[in-house]
C-alpha cells in the first residue's frame, strides 16, 4: 500500500488519532465534576452523571441510583451552558475524529491527501480544537444550576464550586481534603 504522507504527516495522523481519541473519551466520560449527595460519590460530564438521586413514589422517599447514565433528554441536562457545552464539544470531537480519520486512511491511499488537502484538514483540527476549548470554557458556568448545588453546596456559582460536605470529603490521607471537584493539599501548620 502506497502512502500520500511524508514521515511527518504519518506522525501528524497517528498524533491527530491519539489526541482525537483522548479528546472523546473525556468528552464521554462522566467525571468532570466530583462531589457527594446522600452520602454517596456523585459525578457530572456534560451529558452523562453517575449516581443520582431519583423519587422513589412507592415509599415516598429519594433513593441514589448507583449507575452512570446519560440524562433522559436532552433538556434534562441540569443547565442551559451545559447544553450548549454539549454541542459545542461534541462537535469539536466530531471534526477532529473526521480529521484524524482522514488522515490515517491517508497514510494507506496514494493520492489522498494532497497539500491542500492538509491544509484544510488542519484548519478543521484547529476549528475543533477551539469548539472543545470553548465548550471546556463553558462547562463552569453551569455550576450555578440546582444538581450541582445540591451537591457541592448551596454556595456553588458560576466558576465558583461551593464547599460542599466536607466531612464526606475527607481523604483517608492526614492533612487531605476534597472539595467538591478538585483535589486541594493543605499546608501543614496552616
């Protein structure tokens, strides 16, 4: 098989592929936001959460389900910026697997990629990486939204997470503590 690749566009399209795989996979996962509810671990993506709080109307009480799931539509999704992060990712992630794609069947087609080609393919990775940047960007303004006070605390705002419960955050490690999201380390002495 004839390739229409130098040495250097082989190594663009299999860095194109890694980049643009990693970049779905944290698209999809649902562990961009860590915290707690009912004394249970509870994480967010921007369309998928894992361990959620559901009414339970047999026994007239809330129960935690214990598994990741997307939301059950799309206007389910907690905040109108998560939404729009959504989109906005999931297109990214689109054209840069497109790209990506492009670019390795091109390491097996002679004559695919041509140096326009190239051009426009990178320009389209870069237009991807903007949408994903701008969608990560995005993501902290929907902190403000119910879910995601109920579990980091009233306090969380926009770029701004609440303290949450710290004593369900407490690191089995002395001097540790989480809060909701992001690890802090504290200064021994402080």
């Amino acid at each position: 098989m004839a390739s229409s690749l130098t040495c250097a566009g082989v190594v663009w399209a299999f860095l194109s592929f890694l980049c643009a795989a990693a970049s779905c996979v944290g698209f999809f996962m649902p562990y961009w936001l860590l915290g707690s509810q009912l004394e249970k671990s509870v994480s967010f993506g921007t369309f998928r959460r894992c361990s959620y709080p559901v009414r339970d109307e047999s026994r007239q009480t809330t129960v935690m389900v214990e598994q990741c799931g997307r939301y059950a539509s799309f206007q389910a999704i907690p905040s109108a910026e998560w939404r729009i992060c959504t989109v906005v990712t999931g297109l990214g992630c689109g054209l840069l697997l497109l790209v990506a794609l492009t670019a390795l069947m091109g390491c097996c087609v002679s004559e695919l990629i041509s140096r326009t080609v190239g051009r426009v393919a990178g320009g389209i990775q870069f237009l991807g990486g903007l949408l994903i940047g701008s969608g990560c960007a995005l993501y902290p303004l929907g902190w403000d939204s119910e879910e995601v006070r109920q579990t980091c605390g009233n306090l969380s705002n926009q770029f701004e997470l609440g303290p949450g419960d710290n004593n369900t955050r407490r690191s089995h490690t002395a001097g540790n503590r989480h809060v909701c999201g992001f690890k802090r380390r504290q200064v021994p002495g402080t």
